[in-house]
C-alpha cells in the first residue's frame, strides 16, 4: 500500500498569522472605543478611509510585485497598520490626509522593503512620522475634551472637518480645538512658564492628559489581554513604560517644578498604544529576549527626551522609528547563547 | 564546567499513548521472508558477507560493517538467501539481503550465553557487544561497542540510560521497562562494566508511572547501590541527548563535543536489554520492541519483531488497517520519517510505526509564509537557538551567520516547526542547508586540490622549460665559444 510522504513534524500547533493579526485588532477594541467616546467619532471616520486605502495599496503593490495578493489581504496584518495609524491621528484630520498617510504607511513603510517580514521600520509610524512632518498644524489639532464640548457638536465638528478640512461654519477652530497636554507642557516649559500655571491653562487629568488618560487606560487593558494571551511578550512592554518611568521620575524628584511625573507620561500621549501595540511590532523590533529589553527601553527613553525636548508633541512615534534603525544593530550584541557555548 | 541554565522548555505535547501504555508486548508472526536492508538507517552501509543462494542459520553474521565503529548485520531468520541488492519491488528502499524463512529456527553456533560476563575484561565484553551487532536502539543506531569503548577510553564517570521516550505516539521503552526492568537494570550493569563509569542512573518521564515503579523493584532486588533512577517532566524533547544530560547531571555538553567529552555517556534502555540478552542467551541484535499504532491501526499495540519483517505484516499483526490511513511514518509525530509504502521492511531504528490518518496529522492552516520573526520559535527551543535568524541565514547562504547562528547546534526536534505561525519548514530548511554545506565544503576542497594540482604542474612545466632554456643557451655559448678559440 502506498501513502504521501512529508517531513516531520507531521504535526503543528495551528497557530496563524492571521490569528495573531485579528487578536491584536481585538485587543485594540477597548481603546477606540474610550477613543471615540473621549474624541468623537473621528476614528470610527479615520479607519473607514485608512482601512480600505490600505487594502488597495497592498493589493496594487502586489499586483506590481507580481505576487498573489489574497493571502496577504486576508493575513490581517495591513489592517492592524491601518489600524494603528488611524488610532494615533488626530480626529479632525481631514480625509485626504489620513488617505495619504495609510498609502505612505502601507507603499513605502511596507511594500519598497519586500511586504511583510522585511520592512525595517514600523508601517504605520512611517505614515504618521510623513504626515506629521508635512502636516504639522492638522496633525497637532486635537479637539477640546470635557465639559467645553458636549459630543453632538463634536460629532459634528469633526464629520465637518473630515470631509471639508475645515470647521462648520458656527465652530472656529480656535474655540474648539487645543494643544494636547503634551504640546501645552513642551512650549509652555520652553516659555519658562512653572508647572502649576500650564497646568492651569491645558486639558491635564488626574493622572495624565485629560481624555488620553482613557484611551491610555484602555490600551493597557488590551496590552494585557495580548500578554496573556502570549502574542505580546512583557519584554518590550514592561522595558518601554520603565524607560519612560524611571527618567521622568527622576527628573521630577530633581526639578519638581520644570518635570511633570512618571504617572503624566504613561498615561498622556500614545504611551500604552506604543508600549503593547506600536513597538511590539516583532518584524520591525529586537529579536531575542535581551534585545527586547534594550529595544523597549530605548523606546521609552526617547520617547521622554522628544516629549520633553524635541519640537513634535509625542514622541513615541519618532522614538520608535529610531529603535526601529537600532534593531539590527541589537540583534547582533544580544545574540543568546547557544546550548554548550563557552564565552569568554 | 557550566553551571545548568535553563534553556527554553520545548513543548507539552498530546502523548497519544493512552492506548499503547496499556498493551503488552506481543511476539510479531514469524515472516516467510526478511528483508535487511544494508543501511539500516544511519547512513552506515555494510558489505554483505554471504552469496546468494547460500544458506544461513538465525542468528549469523550477513553483512560486516565497512570501516569506522560500523556494526554488523545479522540473519533475523533461518533459510536461503534469496537475493542481495535492491529489493524487486521495493528499490526505493535500498540494497540489502532477503532471506527465505524455512522456519527451522536454527541457531548459529556463535548464538551461546556468555556466564561469565561480569568477570570479562572490559575489552573483552565489548567486543562481545560488537560481536553481536548492538546498536543504540533509541533510533540513532550509533554502534555500541564504539560508543563504550570511546567512553572507556575518556574515563566517563557518568552514564545515562534513556528511557524518556518523549516523542508522541512511541512507547516500545516504555514496555520494555514494565516487563522486563530487571533486564534494564542488568544491562546497565554490564554497560558501567563495559565503559568503566562509577555510576549509571536510569532516567523516564514523569508520565510513565508504572515503568518507574517496575523500575524501582528491579532497583531494589539488585541492590547496586551504583544505579539509581530520575523522573523527569514529560517535555519534549526531554529524551534528546543532550537536554536529557543536562536535566539529569546539571552539565551543558560543550558545542562541537560529544558527551564523554565531560565524562557522561548515554544509552538507550532497549539497548541495555538487548545487551543483557546477548549475555544471557548469546542472541545478537536480530529483533527488537516497535509500537505499532496510530488511528489507522486497528488495535494498536507493542510488538516484538524480526528485522526485515515487512511493515505491512506488522500492521496485520496488530488487527490491519482502520479507517483511511494516509500517511506511515516511523518515529514519533515531531520528527519521524515518512515512508512512501508498507512494503518497506523493519529496521533497528524503528521504534515506532504510525499508521495515521487525517485526525492524526495537522498541517499548517495556510501555505508558508514571510517570517515576522515573532520569535516564538526562540521561545521553544531546546537549544538556546533563535531559529528565526537562523532561517535568515539560511536565506542569505552566509556561512559565518550560519556558524554564529549555530546551524551545527539545531538538534531538529521541531519545535520551532510546531509553533510557527507563519508555517515556515525551519527544520527541513536547516537540514537541507547542512547538507549544501557539507556539499560545498567537499566541493571547496576538490577544487582546492585540483588548484593545487594545476598549480604545481604548472610549476613543473615552468621548471622544465627554463631547465631547457638553460642547457639551450650553454650549448649556443659552448658553441660560440668554441667557433672562436677555433678562430
């Protein structure tokens, strides 16, 4: 009798790429859904222009490339970009700009490097970093959150601006929308204003940002599903908040006046989204386990130099693209050793 | 010497042994006709010592080995040589040697127990063992006398009998320890005289209660106080050689050694029975324990069978075919080889047959695809590796980040395989690129060699031409030399 012939192991765990995509996309469900109820509906409108953008680039880029495109379509993993990206714009962002940002993200984050696997930087921070280059004042207008703006005229006033890029006309710009925490401390330390008095005139919560704080709040309840669920390992996570933590409270406890805490900057910002969802990106990350750990804390550190220092309102997107340009450079000092290695 | 460091656990698997654990140990029919293939599955292919035609008595030497620690081959039957080369129908398979059974059970006149074998000098009792053919019989089939001796000559202090039998769906040790320890425990004793090591502990999974209490009797009535048993967790692949040493003793087995290197040896349980048979009987390695199971296997069970019995003869033995087998593998579901047809005869390195059909076998969800290097590959990994970049440089074909990546170090357990989920064949890839590397290193070498051959031919030519130039030019100048003193 004969049979088929394959080689071992004749079996396997069963675990997909797709199935990693679509839990991470689950994971991501609590923070849109604090981010559309703190910022309005701006992402449910972003991830509609974002998500079908981004299918049709890598359909057309592998269309060029000549390569099947219904396995990559369905591996989800444009769809996380897509994702990803429309969750760290701001909301009012007209469409056009969230269109070209998913195209850059997707064709020269993604596809010039070969497509999935090969990309050297993380896709949707590619997107953001162009866009937040080339668009500054859109890219920094986030919409007032709290008392000020009830949500019926946020809706409307961010439905307006999507698809017009411009306030209704009963809405100014000026009245409705405002720096973020982050911008406000960043200038307002640049005018050698104290603490207390941008604090006094900036969306600050309890702990960080106001609004950010639940989208932060939420994203670190999904983070710790995917750990649980183990497509997210703590190495990253836990390195990136400490890199983050460990300097901003050290400066605070050093200059009280001139530092906001550790518990502004983990929660304000991208923190939690950069920390489980953006820089856990394995493709674009530190590979083995010590690497990681360098990875994330690098991440994290940098994240408080630009936040503190730089001319950009967040610094996660940009800190995670310089890590990205590391990775190499960590993977080869943090190789593991090998079962029976000696090293001297 | 290393401290132990944990290296990543591997992997729980589904054990599918539920079954077989319970069976005992069932003599196989004897086969009209063996079939014993010259390369038994090491690679090793010995040179057949009899004619066609002639006839042999069970138990005679058939092939001895070429050069190296081979071992030699046994008739597993009595009769007539029916043909040496390949196999009629079965060419696939290999050369080797079919005998026609005359069912007379006649022993070869070597096949005489040996009484004295705890007064033989250690030299003497392994070319006792080499004599009889004994290979290991955890499926490596490394030749056992060699392997005592090269032990012996390193003074190991240590030595390790593996009953782990951790690969899903094998459990013919598992057998051999519930009805026969005390010959384990015997062989153990003639295999710590043989080698020359102080003390042997004998080392299962913590899934096989019954064999370690069979063992623990066995234990206690031969009161050695030399020999001791350790449970493991029941962690593939807990029985590869290495990570087995290293949970028993706490010792890493440097890269590029072998383990008398730091005074361990290791030895599989079947091969101390069956060196505790060949004493006691003088029977050399003509049969050995095979489970015979999977789904597509009617009653699936532990069988004692000739070598060279046709596969297909055990599936009957053990109720034929059940439902729709698809694949026949030998070895466990992690790292067993895949045989394209039941005709194929027993070898020593089958410890197990599995007859599977598709509830058994699960193939990746999806074609294979771009790794994301999500490193859970590196998580399983019983050899520290991180298989993810190993793949890439398997890609790039670059030696020295094959070197770095330790393309030599991967034990091909298949770990990695089982948990990718982007369905990359990391384990065929790396065995295929050892093979283009021993290729190329040949080739470097022959080209190297014929270099050299070129060069020095060139060299002599070049000698011989300027030798000529030489003499040519003396003669011109004796010449006009002497047209002028004659002027």
């Amino acid at each position: 009798m004969r049979f088929e012939t394959a080689p071992a192991p004749h079996v396997v765990a069963g675990f997909t790429v797709p199935r990693v995509m679509f839990l991470v996309l689950l994971a991501l469900a609590p923070a849109a859904v604090a981010h559309v109820v703190v910022f309005g509906p701006g992402l449910l409108l972003q991830f509609a222009v974002a998500a079908p953008v981004a299918l049709g680039c890598e359909a057309a880029a592998l269309a060029l490339r000549r390569r099947p495109a219904l396995p990559a379509l369905r591996d989800g993993s444009v769809l996380v970009t897509a994702a990803l990206l429309a969750i760290c714009l701001p909301p009012l962002l007209p469409w056009w700009l969230t269109a070209l940002g998913t195209a850059v993200a997707v064709l020269l984050g993604k596809h010039v490097y070969g497509g999935l696997g090969y990309n050297p930087f993380n896709p949707a921070m590619v997107g953001y970093a162009v866009l937040l280059i080339s668009f500054p004042v859109a890219m920094t207008r986030w919409p007032l959150t709290g008392a000020e703006l009830d949500w019926p005229t946020l809706a409307r006033l961010t439905i307006h601006s999507f698809y017009s890029g411009v306030p209704p006309p009963d809405l100014s710009w000026d009245a409705w929308t405002g720096a973020t925490a982050l911008d406000a401390l960043r200038t307002g330390l640049r005018q050698r204003l104290t603490l207390q008095e941008i604090r006094a005139g900036a969306p600050f919560g309890v702990l960080g940002a106001a609004g950010f704080v639940w989208v932060n709040l939420a994203a670190l309840a999904g983070g710790l599903f995917l750990l649980r669920r183990g497509i997210v390992r703590w190495q990253i996570p836990a390195a990136l908040l400490a890199g983050l933590a460990l300097p901003a409270a050290l400066a605070q406890a050093l200059d009280p006046g001139g530092h906001p805490g550790a518990l502004f900057h983990l929660f304000s910002g991208a923190t939690m989204l950069g920390a489980f969802f953006i820089a856990t990106d394995p493709v674009s990350a530190a590979t083995s386990d010590r690497g990681r750990l360098i990875y994330g804390a690098g991440i994290g550190f940098l994240t408080w130099i630009i936040r503190r220092w730089g001319s950009y309102p967040d610094g996660v997107a940009f800190a995670v693209l310089l890590m990205n340009l590391a990775a190499p450079l960590i993977d080869r000092l943090t190789i593991p050793r090998i079962y029976g290695q000696t090293r001297d | 010497m290393q401290a132990r460091r944990d290296f990543a656990p591997g992997l729980v698997l589904d054990a599918r042994k539920r079954s077989t654990m319970r069976e005992r140990i069932v003599a196989a029919p004897e086969p009209a006709q063996v079939f014993v293939l010259l390369d038994q599955g090491d690679g090793r292919r010995g040179t057949p010592c009899v004619r066609e035609g002639e006839r042999v008595r069970q138990g005679a030497a058939i092939a001895r080995a070429d050069d190296g620690p081979g071992a030699d081959l046994h008739a597993p039957v009595a009769g007539r040589i029916r043909s040496i080369g390949p196999h009629e129908n079965l060419r696939e398979a290999g050369p080797g040697i079919v005998i026609d059974n005359d069912g007379s059970d006649e022993r070869d006149s070597r096949w005489e127990p040996c009484p004295d074998a705890d007064s033989l000098d250690p030299d003497d009792l392994i070319e006792r063992i080499r004599g009889g053919g004994i290979v290991g019989l955890g499926g490596a089939l490394y030749p056992t006398a060699a392997k005592l001796a090269q032990g012996r000559d390193r003074s190991v202090t240590h030595l390790v009998l593996n009953g782990a039998e951790c690969e899903p769906w094998i459990c013919c040790d598992d057998a051999l320890m519930r009805e026969t320890p005390g010959e384990v425990v015997r062989g153990a004793q003639l295999m710590l005289r043989a080698c020359g090591a102080a003390k042997c502990t004998i080392a299962i999974e913590d899934d096989k209660a019954e064999a370690g209490a069979a063992l623990e009797a066995a234990l206690a009535a031969a009161g050695d106080a030399r020999l001791s048993l350790a449970v493991l967790p029941a962690v593939y692949p807990a029985g590869a050689e290495r990570q087995l040493l290293t949970a028993v003793t706490g010792l890493e087995v440097p890269q590029h050694a072998w383990p008398p290197a730091i005074g361990l040896l290791c030895q599989n349980v079947g091969t101390a029975v069956a060196i505790a048979r060949l004493m006691r009987t003088g029977e050399p390695l003509i049969r050995r324990i095979v489970t015979v199971t999977g789904s597509g296997v009617a009653h699936p069970g532990n069988l004692d069978a000739r070598i060279g019995t046709p596969i297909a003869e055990l599936i009957a033995a053990a109720g034929g075919y059940a439902g729709a087998p698809r694949r026949l593998w030998f070895g466990g579901s992690m790292t067993g080889r895949a045989l394209p047809d039941d005709a194929w005869p027993l070898t020593s390195a089958m410890n197990c047959i599995v007859a599977a059909t598709a509830a058994d076998l699960r193939a990746p969800a999806q074609a294979e695809q771009a790794c994301i290097r999500c490193g859970d590959c590196a998580r399983v990994c019983p050899a520290g590796l991180l298989p993810q970049e190993l793949h890439r440089a398997v890609r790039s074909r670059d030696e020295m980040l094959l070197e770095r990546f330790g393309l030599a170090d991967c034990i091909e357990c298949g770990c990695c395989d089982y948990v990718c989920p982007s369905a990359i064949p990391l384990v065929e890839r790396f065995r295929q690129e050892r093979v283009a590397m021993r290729e190329r290193a040949a080739e470097a070498a022959r080209a190297k060699a014929a270099r050299l051959h070129f060069e020095h031919r060139e060299r002599r030519l070049a000698e011989l031409e300027a030798d000529r130039r030489r003499e040519f030019e003396d003669a011109r100048r004796r010449a006009r030399d002497s047209s002028r003193d004659g002027g």
